[in-house]
C-alpha cells in the first residue's frame, strides 16, 4: 500500500523553496504506484501533480490536491551498430544520465550537462542549452494517458516538440504522466560547437577539436561561472522564454536598438534574448521585496529569503508589462505555475 503524507511542505521539492503545501503527498517507485495514487486522486475528486526535480515550476499556492512525486528508477542501452537506444525511467537524474552515457562511450547528450531536473521532466519543455535540444535525440517516450486510461508510447511527431514546448504545455497538460524515455544516442563521437559561448570557452581552453567528454566539462565550466546554484540561491533557471518574433517587428525595433542581441529563426522569425531585453529595461540586479532579478543573469528570477508565490508572480507581471510597454513584445514565463 502506498504510503499519502499530509499537509506536507513542498520547500524541499521546488528549487525555488516556495514553501508551498500539498494536501497529499506521496513518492511513486512503480507504475503500479502511479496507478495506486491517481486511483486515490480520482476516489478523492482531487487533481494529482507530477513533480520531478521541482526546478520548472512555480508552486505559487498550496496545493489542494495530491502532489505525485516521481522515483521511478532504471536504465537500459540496447546497442544496435554505431546507435545505441537508451530507455530510462522518470525518476531518473537527468545529468547524471548524461555523465553514465559519456563515461559508456554513448555520446549525444554532452551539451545538455548539468541541467537540473528529472528525466520524466525533459521532454515537457523540450530541453535545450548549448545549440542541441532534446527533439534531436529523442525516439519515443512512455507514459499513463488519464483520459484514454492506457499507457501510451508516443514518438517524437506526437509530442509535437518546439522551441521549450511540447503537447504536454498544452492538450496533454495535467492529463498524462510520462513514465520512461527512450534516447538514440551514437557511439561515434558526435560533437555541436556551434554555439558562440561554447566555442569561445572551448578556444580559451585550447581545444579547437574536443572530446564530447571535454564538450560537457567545457558546458559545466560556463554554467556554474554563470548561473546561480539553487542549492545557495533559489530559482528556476531562466524566468522566461526567449521570445521570437516576426520579421517585421524585428525591423521596426532594430533602427531603436542596434545592438540589440537577435538570432534569425529557419522559419523567418527572429528569436531574441530575453536577457538582453531585462537588463536593457533596467531589471538586471533589481530586487522587489524578497525575491529579484539576478545580479549577473538578468533573465534568472531568484528567491532572497522566504520569498512567497504571489511575490514571484507579482515581479513576473511587472516585467512583462514594462517589456511589452518598451518593446512591444510579449514575454512569456517559462517555468508551469500552479
Ligand atoms: P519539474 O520542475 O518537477 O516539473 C516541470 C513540469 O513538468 C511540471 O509541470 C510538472 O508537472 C511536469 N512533469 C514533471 N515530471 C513529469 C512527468 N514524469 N510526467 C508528466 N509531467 C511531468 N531548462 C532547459 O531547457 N535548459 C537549461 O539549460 C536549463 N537550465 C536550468 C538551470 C537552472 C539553474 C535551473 C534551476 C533550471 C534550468 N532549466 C533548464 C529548467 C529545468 O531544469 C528543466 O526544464 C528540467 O527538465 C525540469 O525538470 P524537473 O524534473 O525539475 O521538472
Ligand atoms: P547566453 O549564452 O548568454 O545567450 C543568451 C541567449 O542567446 C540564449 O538564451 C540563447 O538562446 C541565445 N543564443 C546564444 N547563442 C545562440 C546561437 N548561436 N543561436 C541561437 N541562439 C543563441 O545564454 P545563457 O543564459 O548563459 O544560457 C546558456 C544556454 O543554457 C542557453 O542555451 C540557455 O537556453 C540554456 N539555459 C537554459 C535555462 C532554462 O532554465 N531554460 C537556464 C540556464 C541556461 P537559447 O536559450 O535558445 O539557447
């Protein structure tokens, strides 16, 4: 029998340390476990929450319902010729997965080191950092679809991944839960350092040719220089999606803002950095109450104290209304609120 604490403090299982509470709480080691507590969900009436790590999400209120926390361990590798398939479970560590497959020779997802959270988490937002997102070596995952009352398996077209998006954001949101992921990964060194702070980091290191293994340690280097740890400061990595734009709102905004940072998209749309945009507006560095803008990433929104939800999401509405006011562009905030 599966073991539901109540009224228990979320603090520990959001890297925001929003001390949020849940009703009901409890960690899933199977899939009959999972099966056990939407069954208590369902007989209660109350909805369920599938967290993993915690390091995407705002957990702005209590939550008055059962809250699922993912420890569904395993891995497996099928190797077939130079390719080898890699299956494992949600509750998985996702960098460390990354530094088992570098340590195996199995390599593909070096760029993706040290990005917190759950396996079962990464195909949510379609994980990206580095110039390499999750789409490029995803082959299917597995999961419970609560309206079909069936485990699915879905490829990479059915999960409809884009840029941090998925259908799990939007028709498949709160209604399946994802168990496994399966990954094609390649035993011929594969290497994307076509990423500007990567290459730079790389040349600085004298390795114009490196190592996938020396690809992540040269990803892990920049991170932690960059990045708060929210172990030390709470926060949920970037606040806000980068957004992208037309063409046309692009060459309306450039003559105002010629340095402006901008990436051109293969589908004409023009993705621009959300940091830039912050730190341009005055954001970087600045601290409403107990929560603020990070002092050296402008686009981290960090947590100084016993910072509350309706305090985050009060900062966030702030900055959006000032981003569309200066720009005219619509931020959107990465991380699900709840
Ligand atoms: P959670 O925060 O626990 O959950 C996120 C969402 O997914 C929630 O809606 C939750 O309900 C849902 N969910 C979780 N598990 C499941 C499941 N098994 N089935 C169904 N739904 C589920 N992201 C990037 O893309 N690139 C980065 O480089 C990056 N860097 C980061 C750096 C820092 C310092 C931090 C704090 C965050 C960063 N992130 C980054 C964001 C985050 O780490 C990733 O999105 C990660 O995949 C979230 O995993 P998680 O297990 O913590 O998810
Ligand atoms: P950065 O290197 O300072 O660059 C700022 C932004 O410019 C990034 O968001 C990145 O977009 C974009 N960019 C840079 N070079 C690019 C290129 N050659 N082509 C297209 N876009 C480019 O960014 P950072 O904040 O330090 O983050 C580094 C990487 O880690 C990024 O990929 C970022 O997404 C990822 N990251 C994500 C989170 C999160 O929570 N989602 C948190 C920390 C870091 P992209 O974001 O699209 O790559």
């Amino acid at each position: 029998m599966l073991d539901f604490s109540e009224n228990v403090s979320l603090k520990p299982f959001n890297t925001l340390a929003l001390d949020t509470r849940a009703h009901y709480f409890a960690s899933l080691k199977s899939t009959a476990e999972l099966a056990e507590a939407l069954a208590f969900a369902d007989g209660k009436k109350l909805p369920a929450l599938m967290i993993g790590g915690g390091s995407n999400l705002v957990l702005a209120s209590d939550f008055e319902g059962v809250v699922l926390h993912n420890a569904l361990r395993g891995i497996e590798f099928e190797v077939q010729g130079d390719e080898v398939l890699l299956t494992a479970a949600a509750g998985e560590n996702w960098h460390h997965l990354v530094m088992l497959c570098l340590g195996k020779g199995y390599y593909g997802l070096q760029n993706l080191a040290l990005i917190p959270g759950l396996v079962g988490a990464a195909p949510i937002q379609n994980i990206g950092a580095y110039g390499v997102e999750l789409v490029s070596l995803f082959e299917s995952l597995r999961g419970w679809d609560c309206e079909a009352k069936e485990f699915r398996q879905l490829n990479a077209g059915q999960c409809q991944f884009g840029y941090r998006d998925s259908i799990f954001k939007h028709t498949l949101k709160g209604r399946f839960y994802i168990t496994e992921v399966t990954l094609r990964l390649s035993t011929r060194p594969t290497i994307s350092i076509g990423y500007r702070a990567l290459r730079q980091k790389l040349f600085e290191l004298g390795l114009e040719e490196p190592t996938p293994q020396q690809v992540a340690e040269a990803v892990m280097a920049i991170r932690r220089s960059k990045l708060p740890d929210p172990a030390e400061l709470p926060n949920a990595g970037s606040f806000f999606k980068n957004p992208l734009i037309s063409k046309k709102q692009f060459d309306s905004l450039i003559p105002h803002y010629p340095a402006m940072v901008h990436y051109p998209q293969d589908d004409g749309r023009v993705k621009l950095a959300a940091g830039w945009l912050l730190e341009k507006a005055g954001w970087k560095g600045r601290q409403m109450g107990r929560v603020g803008m990070h002092t050296e990433q402008a686009i981290v929104l960090v947590n100084y104290g016993a910072g509350s939800g309706a305090e985050v999401l009060s900062l966030a509405a702030q900055i959006q209304q000032d981003i569309k006011d200066k720009f005219g562009i619509a931020l959107e905030i990465e991380p699900s609120i709840y």
